[in-house]
C-alpha cells in the first residue's frame, strides 16, 4: 500500500495585506501534486479557488475575494492530503474611494451610478463629481472602532450611495461630536438641495413659457380663422402662419440652449478625456517610465510594465493606443541591446551574466543571448591566456637586458649539493646529505615558472565560471518562471542538447591552448614549428633545472585537480595528463644530467683524507649526492591519481638507464683521473694530518704530498669499497623509486668497475717491478751482446745479483709488515684470520738464514718499540685479562 501523503501546511503568503483582488503567492509544503489535485482554497473564509493556480507542490498563486472577515487563516484542501492548516494568516483592507483626477496605484473602473434602493438609474455624475460632505457642515471623525460600528449595525453600510444605507451609522462616525445647533444647520441644507433640485426641473419649463404661449395664441387664432371663414385661403394662410411660428420657436430654443448645450459637450469630452487619460495613464507614461528605470537600473519593473502594456495593448486597434505602444516596443527593443552588450562585457561575475541572460529572455530577445554569452567567454578566457604570454615574454626580454644572470638557478647562483659538500671538513660514510640552499635564490624564479603559475591561476579561476554557466544553459536554470510557461526553456534545453559537441570543442580548445602555452615556455622542442611561432617565443639561454621543473609540475597538478573538481570529463583533461607526462620525464632527465655533471666536479673535492679503513671521503660523497638527486625526484616519480608511470614508455626507460649508467661511469673516470694524476697536477695544500697511519704515509707528515703508488693504493682501496658497499646501495635506491634496468645499470657499472681496479692494481705491480726492471735492462744490454760473437762466461753478472737483492728486498718487507701486522693483532685473532696470515707467509720464501731470522726479529722490536704506545691500544686491559 502506498503511504498516505501529509495534510498541507500553508507557511507564508506574500503579501500578507491588500485589498479584494489582490494577486498573493501562497508557500508551504504537500500543496498538492498537480492541478487536479486541488481541491479548495479560502483566504478570510472565501473560496479563492476559481482564481488559484498552481505552480508546484510548495507554491499557489491566486487572487484574495470579497471576504467577510477582515483578517483569517489561508486553507488549502487536496486530494491526496485532505483539508489543511496554515501559520500565516492574511488581513483584508477595505478599497478607499478615489476620484477620476485622484492619483491611485490600482485603476478604477467608472460607470455610471445605478441606484439600488429604487432600481432605477438616475444618470447622475459619477461618484467622484459627487459631494463628499452632503450635509454642508464640517466633518469630525471619531474614534469608534470599526469593528464595534460593524457589530451595532450588522449588514448596514455609512455610505450614502450604497444599498444598505445607516444615517445613524454615518452620523455616528461623520459628526459624533457635532452640536444639536450644527446638524439643524445640516436639515437645512439638506433641505435646499432638495429645493435646487426641484427647481432645477421648473427653470426649463419658465424658460420656454414665452414660445409656448405664442405658439397657444397661434394655435387659438388658426382655430377662430378656421371657424369664421371655413374657407381654404385661410387655412393656407393659417398653415404658412403656424409654419413660421414654429420656426420663430425653433430658433429661440436654439438660441436659447446653444451656450449650455455647447459647455456641456465641452464639458463631457473634457471628462471623457480625463477618464481616458486617468484610466490608460499607464500606457501614456510608459515610455518616460521605462527610461527612467533603465537609467536606475530596475530592469525587473521595465520587464514587468512591458509584460502587462503587452498582454493589454499588443493586439489593439486603436491608433492612440498603437502609437504609445510601439514607442514602447521602441524603447523595449534599445533595453534589449543595452542588455545584450553587457551580457557580452567582460569581465564580469556569473550572477550578473545570469541576471542579463533571464532579462533578455523574459523580454524574448532573439537569437539565444546564453549561448553568446558562453561564446563571448570562450573568446575572452583564450585573449587572456595569449595577452598573458605576450606581457611576460615582453618583461623577460626587458629584464634580459638589466639583469639576465639572476633568471636562471642553472647560472652560478644555483646552489650545487657539491658546493655543499665541501664546506664539510670530512663527511663519513652513512651520513646523511643535507642541502645547502641559499633562501635568496629562491625568489628569482625564471619568467617561465612565474608565467606557468600566473597562467594556470588564470584558467583555474575563469573556468569554473565558464563551466557552471554551461551547466546552467543545459538545465535551464538561467530563465525565470515566465520563460518556463512560455516554453522558452523547453526550446533552451533543446539547443543545449545540439550544440554540447561545439561546447566540448571550445573546452578542447581552451585545455590545448593551456598546454601548448606552457609547453612552449618549457618544452620547446614538442611542438611543432607552426605551434612554436604561436605558442613560443621564450628566449631559451639555458634549460630549467630539475627543481623549477619540479616546482612547475605541482602547479600543474594542483591545476588539474581543480578542473577535476568541476566534473569536466576526464576525456577533455587527458591532455593535462599528458603535459605532466612529459614534464616528470623532462625533470628526471634534467636531473640526472645535473647530477653527472656534479659528479664529474668530485675530483675536485677529493682531500685524500685517509680513515682508519683506508678510504677517503669520495664514496660517500657520490652516493649522498645520488641519494639527494633521487630525494629531489621522489614527488616528480610518484603518480597522482589519474596519472600514468613515468617509466610506462620504452624510451623513457632506456634514457634514465643510460644516464644512471653514465653517471656511474663518471665517478669512475673520477678515481681514474685521480689516480693516474701526475705528482705535480695535485694539490695537497689542504690535506690535514691523521696519525692512524704514521708509517703508510709517512711521506705526508715531510714533505706534504702523496707518492703515485700511494695513490693508487688508496684508489684500490676505493674501488674495494664500492664493489662491495657503495654500488650496492646506489642499487637499492634506485629499486626502491621505481627505477627500471638496474640490474643493467648495476652490471656495466661493475664491470667498468673491476676493469678500473684490475688496471690500476697492475699500475701498482708495475710501479714496484719497475726498479728491478731497471737493474736488469741495463746490464742485459750492457757491452752490446750478440749472439753471433758470444764470449766465454767467467761467471754471473752483477745485475742480475742485485735484482736477485731487489727481490729479496721486496719479500722481506712483505714478510716483515705481515709479521708486525700479525703480532699487533694477535689476540684478536680468529683461526679464519691466523690462516691467512699463515697462507700468506707461505707464499714468501722462507728464511734459512740464521742472519735472516735475527735481523727480522731486530727490525719486530724496533718497530714495536717506537710504536708501542699505538701498539697498546691493541692490548686487552688488566680487568679482562683476569677474566679470561
């Protein structure tokens, strides 16, 4: 069973006060579910029904009847809902009685006075030629309520021309205080008005007593003739007589009556006059009344006035009434382009294009004043975009020539994560980067960031305005009720529905020329040359770093997810998408670019300070510099809803795999160039002093400078530390922002790795085979020896016993320093470690010489006892001892 639907309930009327006849809408809830649904309507007890219209379940509009009571409750009944209740009520005012000259806001309808009491029409003036004080005596109202005059005479009225007459009444409210000697004064007067009257009717009659008693005479006179002579001369001669007697009374009459005659036609087309001027005022002040309120500004009472002249006079056949009516429509078709031409002003708010949109319907402008409007905006948004590039293409080349070095971070103000590191006296492995930038910096954005943001602000701000007004234009929310009734925003929805592929194509547009404008600014080389010459003209010096890219993209985003916002259709967005595509690729590329360029600067900063694991600062300073470039790209990496990976196309992966792979390979150029620099291309001014290795660099304490071979030790030790630490890492960071090919990038970067290292170790091995190479050649060549001529040998040559003292040079220190190494460590030794150390010494020659032995051990205890305050840092402490 379908649920029963809620009595209705009047809440409001407006207005709440007027006369018989006035127009009221009635508001409330369940007021029905359509015309046939209302089933009665009373306002003050009377059936307003026959004048009701109903507009919708909340809204009535009916005109107020003759009601009885002055003031009552507004009663809607229903079908569906039953009979209802109200919280409002409505008081009745009584119409006051006007005159024809008298100004007045309603018209009055004249006629001629019909007299009720005797039902008979006395064709006596009208109400307003009236007296207004038939007593002749001078009116005092008094303070009786009206009520309590209505209850003491029920169905009476004080009006002396109504049907229902009550002198006690009017004597009541007109002369309650009047003395007994004025109302005498008043039957006096009353009774010489009956007399005027009366005598009124004897004047015609003694007017005309003198022709009347000529023509008795004539008549008397003919009848004695007629008697006397019974001839027909004397009836001839009596009739041309009576003829000129007739005559003679004709002619005094019309003299007699042609002055008074004469003033009363004057004196009624003067009334009838009146009575038209009084009664179509309204039309005849039109025109003046609709400049007036142009000028003011009150299109709403125009259109209104215009509305009721039309429904009155549009079809009429009276020419006075079409002469005034088509200086109306004169002045209706000027408001008209006056309204058209600032609905196409801009700029302008929603609510006036709206406002000007429902004026120039309801005034049933032609053409469709809407879809202009939405034109005219299209225009404007596109004239904004282009005047917002010109001004700041025309500004950079003004600033270009004042101060052009400031609009670039890419010039020398940009702030580099190398500059950074070496203000750091000594950064140690793991420890974190941080970014030395300069605030100032940040306030010289280039012209093309400052124009991205300015021209996004612009379309984000216009296009929603734009957006909301088509949403209006196809729901037919911009016409008024009165268009609704005409059908007008029935044909409205039907144009919209036509022209919603021209819409879209005008948001296609807009969306293709936000892109193309910024696409211009910053990626030049994706438009083609005709787009470029359009959308183009920024003088390029040098590309945008990664971090303005970066800055520039989460404009963009924000951008997009405003539009989004407006329900645009994520087909007309898809090109917005595609500009953020590209600019993450461009960033990520830019960055990494950037990136090998500082790497390559890190041979620079090389201190050659040496820890206690034998590397220098250099690892670590590649990889924070890596980390931070990949940290500066982590936002520009992240998709955002609705965004694609950055690494979706071939391309794209192939180029970020070839950077990676280059800027690993730059940092092992780096540690080539380092290690293979002459001894006088290095600057050893600012290495500072570590006493962990006295005897390793030992050469650095006297004289300030690193030999080749330490050098390339040190180098060694790097590449060690890469292979298996740095490289690694740089690995997993790269995983871990979604980098694709590292496997790749990580395989040829070690493979470039333990080429460097297998290179380098055989510098190392030839550094120290060098000097017994040196002692053979010569005496090999020494005397010119030839095979041909061979002498006989007396014995072996010196050079090849003192290489023979070379080599055994070069394993006796090795054995000594792996000795001294040993008995350092010796308590912490492992059996893993006590084996290599005894795979290491077997790899020696043994010493067999008792001699050997003891100067081996002399060298131990020297070497012990100059370093044995180093050395007991290596010794367990007493405490430890004994628990041991």
């Amino acid at each position: 069973m379908s649920r029963a639907r809620q009595p209705p309930l009047v809440t409001g009327i407006s207005p709440n006060e007027g006369i018989s006849w006035t127009k009221v809408t009635i508001r409330g809830e369940n007021l029905g579910t359509g015309p046939t649904d209302l089933l009665g309507l009373t306002i003050c007890g009377h059936n307003c029904l026959l004048t009701a219209e109903w507009m919708s379940a909340s809204k009535i509009v009916c005109r107020v009847g003759q009601a009885k009571n002055d003031k009552g409750d507004i009663i809607v009944t229903t079908k569906s809902g039953g009979r209802g209740t109200s919280t409002v009520s409505f008081k009745l005012l009584k119409p006051e009685k006007i005159g024809i000259l008298d100004q007045s806001a309603v018209w009055v309808d004249e006629m001629n006075y019909y007299d009720m009491r005797t039902d008979r029409n006395k064709g006596i003036p009208p109400l307003s030629l009236r007296p207004a004080n038939p007593l002749g005596i001078e009116i005092d109202k008094g303070r009786f309520p009206q009520k309590d005059l209505e209850s003491l005479f029920p169905g009476m009225s004080a009006d002396f021309t109504s049907e229902n007459f009550s002198a006690a009444w009017y004597l009541i409210e007109n002369h309650s205080t009047t003395s007994f000697d004025q109302l005498k004064t008043a039957v006096a007067n009353l009774k010489k008005q009956a007399n005027k009257k009366n005598e009124g009717s004897l004047a015609y009659v003694k007017g005309g007593l003198s022709t009347f008693f000529e023509a008795q005479d004539a008549l008397s006179a003919i009848h004695q003739k007629l008697e006397a002579d019974g001839t027909e001369k004397v009836e001839g001669s009596m009739t041309q007589k009576l003829e000129n007697v007739l005559n003679r009374a004709s002619n005094t009459a019309d003299t007699l009556f042609q002055e008074v005659l004469g003033r009363k036609d004057k004196a009624d087309s003067t009334r009838n006059a009146l009575n038209v001027l009084q009664r179509f005022k309204f039309l005849f002040n039109l025109p003046l009344n609709i400049e007036r309120n142009i000028q003011k500004g009150d299109y709403d009472v125009v259109i209104n006035d215009y509305e009721k002249a039309k429904s009155l006079f549009g079809k009429t056949e009276v020419q006075v009434f079409k002469k005034y009516y088509a200086e109306v429509e004169t002045r209706i078709e000027a408001l008209r382009e006056l309204l058209l031409d600032k609905l196409l002003e801009t700029p302008s708010t929603l609510h006036d294009q709206k406002r000007y949109i429902r004026y120039l319907s309801d005034l049933h402008a032609p053409g469709d004043p809407a879809w202009q409007c939405i034109g005219a905006q299209h225009q404007w948004i596109l004239q904004l975009m282009h005047n917002c590039k010109e001004s700041y293409i025309k500004e950079q080349k003004g600033n270009a020539l004042l101060h052009s070095p400031m609009l670039d971070l890419d010039s020398d103000v940009r702030p580099s994560p190398i500059g950074h590191l070496s203000q750091t006296a000594s950064l140690k492995k793991g420890s974190s980067f941080q970014s030395g930038r300069d605030d100032a910096w940040r306030f010289k954005a280039p012209q093309q960031v400052v124009f991205v943001e300015k021209l996004t602000k612009l379309v984000v701000s216009q296009l929603p305005n734009f957006w909301k007004l088509w949403v209006s234009y196809v729901n037919g929310s911009l016409f008024s009720e009165t268009a609704e009734k005409s059908g007008q925003m029935e044909r409205s929805k039907k144009n919209a529905r036509q022209r919603q592929n021209d819409f879209k194509k005008m948001i296609q547009e807009v969306m293709h020329s936000l892109v193309k404008l910024i696409r211009g600014a910053l990626l030049p080389f994706s438009l083609r040359e005709g787009e470029l010459r359009q959308y183009g003209g920024w003088e390029m010096k040098s590309e945008l770093s990664g971090q303005w890219l970066t800055h520039v993209i989460q404009t963009v985003r924000l951008s997009s997810e405003s539009l989004t916002a407006l329900e645009i259709p994520n087909d007309m967005l898809q090109i917005i998408q595609d500009l953020i595509l590209d600019l993450r690729v461009r960033c990520i590329i830019v960055t990494l670019q950037h990136t090998a360029e500082d790497i390559k600067r890190l041979a620079e900063k090389e201190d050659w300070v040496v820890d206690n694991e034998g590397l220098t600062s250099l690892p670590s300073q590649f990889e924070q510099c890596i980390i931070h470039s990949l940290q500066s790209l982590k936002t520009v990496l992240d998709c955002k809803p609705g965004e694609a990976s950055v690494f979706q196309q071939q391309k794209t992966q192939e180029d970020v795999c070839q950077l990676s792979i280059g800027i690993m390979q730059g940092f092992i150029d780096c540690l080539e160039q380092l290690s293979t620099k002459p001894d006088g291309d290095i600057d050893t001014s600012h290495l500072s002093v570590d006493v962990s290795s006295p005897d390793l660099f030992g050469s650095i304490h006297e004289e300030s400078s690193l030999s080749s071979e330490q050098r390339l030790l040190i180098a060694l030790s790097n590449c060690r530390y890469l292979e298996r630490h740095t490289f690694l890492n740089i690995a997993e960071h790269f995983e871990k922002h979604g980098f694709q090919g590292v496997d790749k990038i990580t395989q040829v970067s070690m493979e470039s790795l333990k080429e460097l290292d297998q290179r380098l170790f055989e510098m190392y091995i030839e550094f120290k085979a060098d000097p017994i190479v040196g002692s053979l050649e010569p005496g090999i060549y020494a005397g010119y020896f030839d095979w041909k001529d061979c002498l006989i040998p007396t014995g072996v040559r010196n050079y090849l016993k003192e290489a023979l003292v070379n080599i055994i040079a070069v394993h006796a220190e090795a054995k000594l320093e792996i000795c001294a190494l040993r008995d350092t460590v010796a308590i912490y030794l492992t059996p893993e470690s006590k084996s290599s150390f005894k795979q290491a010494l077997e790899a020696l020659p043994q010493l067999s010489s008792g001699t050997d032995r003891k100067l081996l051990e002399e060298l131990l205890n020297k070497f012990k006892s100059s370093m044995h305050l180093q050395l007991t840092c290596f010794q367990a402490s007493s405490s430890a001892m004994m628990k041991t």
